[in-house]
C-alpha cells in the first residue's frame, strides 16, 4: 500500500441472498460490510463489526477489485452496508467504480446522517436502503445512545427520496432506483413503530417500507427487561397495521420464523483475505 493511499476497514465482502427480494434477486446482493457504526444498537445483531470494529484494511483500488469481482460472480447490485462513517473517503472511490460497473450501488445505512453528507453521494447512489429505528427520541438515546435521532433520520430519508424521487425496477422486478425503508420491529415498541409509520408517510406514501420481524435477543441484551425476547405475532401484526393506518402502500414483511441467527452473515476474515486475492 503506498503511503496516503486511502484505506477502508472492510469485515466481508459476499454475495448475500436474504435482502429485500428486489435487491437479492436470485443471484444476491453484492454486500461489502464497513467496520464500524454512527449507532452504538444495545441489540445489534452485528456487533463484532459495528462495536469491535473487526475487519481487515483495505485499499482503494482493493475495494474497487472487490467490487468488479462480486459483478462477475453475477451480483445485482454493490450494497454497502454501513458506510456512513466512510462517507468522505468514498466519493472518489464511488466516482471511479459508478464510470466502471453497470449494477446499481446501494448505500445501507443506518439512516442516522447527515443532510450535508448524503448530499455529496448525489449522483453516485442508485439505490437508499436506510433504517429508520425510532419514532421515539427517548428509545433511541437508551437503546442506541443516538440523540435527536427522529428528526435526523426523517430529514435523511427526505434528502435520500429527493435524491431518489421515483422506484424503478428492471423486467425481474430487481429495483435499479429508488428508497427502501426499513423498520426494526422492537419488543413492547408499538407506539414507537406507529409513529416512525407516520414520519415515512409525511415523508412520501408511495415510498416502499420493510417491516423487519427479524428481531432476536443477542447475547448482549439477554437479561434486558425489554429486550431479552423475541417479538409476538400480535407484536408483529400491530406494526403492519401501522402501515396500513399510516395510508402507506408499498411495502415487505416478514416471517417471523426470519428471526433466528442463521441470517447473520459470517465475518469470516480468512474468507475475506481469500476473496481479495
């Protein structure tokens, strides 16, 4: 690596199948997973990369490699996941892999941001496929230590549908453009969803939502009051009523049999020294 060549702490880069069925299609969603998070998720189900920072470093020109090399293996998309720390260093990286590669890049972010960051990545994002966790400001300073949250990831996902007005999709059914919003369903959170389903559809009500059921304890939160649990159907079925109620119209949902940790992807770092050979 030669000296101020710039670098990014990568822990995998893979074909993943268990997005949204319009971003996994049937060949996977080229998913390149940033070390490091904005949030600090007492749940988080990745935490060994989001906390720990596990990864190895990469260059530039590594990741760009990376890159072609998942559009070989026949990916839709490239879909990075949490890159929102890494936005600067990017911009050029992203400018150089969008006049070589002919898939979408995706930018699944937490949706905790920035305005003035997202507004550097214009032209270089295809597809925002953020988070938005809470509707409750209280809830995210105790379980994720995010201050202001609410507001933050609602104006985000308003610069992100600016950016993004319209969702199209290819003769598959595999999104080219557009915003996907995802919502977490939390244990005892049913207000909390109800209102993040009014922020979307203040925000647009043709935007697509994934309401997420794939909650489960981690071992981190396993003796938490609230947390330490798996939803209920009559949990899961309240927030998709929150849709409805919000006059929102596109959306996934899930099956809560989603929520069990064969859906975590492995950071395996001898894979990914492997994969950048």
């Amino acid at each position: 690596m030669s000296d101020g060549e710039q670098t990014f702490r990568i822990a995998r880069m893979g074909l993943h199948f268990f997005e949204e069925p319009c971003i996994s299609g049937t060949r996977g969603s080229g998913t390149v997973f940033f070390s490091g998070c904005n949030l600090k998720c007492a749940f988080c189900q990745n935490a060994e990369i989001s906390h720990g920072r596990k990864g190895l470093d990469v260059s530039s020109n590594q990741l760009i490699k990376g890159f072609e090399k998942l559009v070989e293996m026949g990916a839709h998309n490239i879909n990075l996941v949490t890159p929102s720390n890494w936005t600067n260093l990017l911009i050029n990286t992203l400018k150089i892999a969008k006049s070589r590669l002919k898939v979408p890049i995706v930018w699944n972010s937490s949706g905790y941001e920035t305005v003035a960051n997202l507004k550097k990545l214009e032209g270089f994002v295809d597809i925002y496929l953020p988070d938005f966790k809470y509707g409750d400001d209280a809830l995210a300073w105790e379980y994720s230590h995010a201050a202001n949250y609410r507001e933050t990831a609602k104006a985000a996902i308003a610069e992100m549908r600016r950016q993004q007005p319209r969702d199209v999709f290819d003769e598959d059914g595999i999104m080219i453009k557009g915003v996907i919003v995802r919502h977490l369903v939390l244990p005892s959170a049913a207000e909390n969803t109800r209102k993040v389903m009014r922020d979307i559809a203040e925000i647009d009500k043709s935007l697509y939502v994934s309401v997420m059921g794939q909650y489960f304890p981690t071992p981190a939160v396993m003796g938490h009051p609230t947390l330490g649990r798996r939803l209920t159907a009559e949990e899961y079925d309240a927030a998709t009523d929150a849709f409805f109620e919000a006059g929102l119209k596109n959306g996934f949902s899930q099956e809560l049999s989603s929520a069990i940790e064969d859906y975590v992807p492995s950071f395996d770092l001898d894979e990914l020294r492997s994969f950048l050979r």
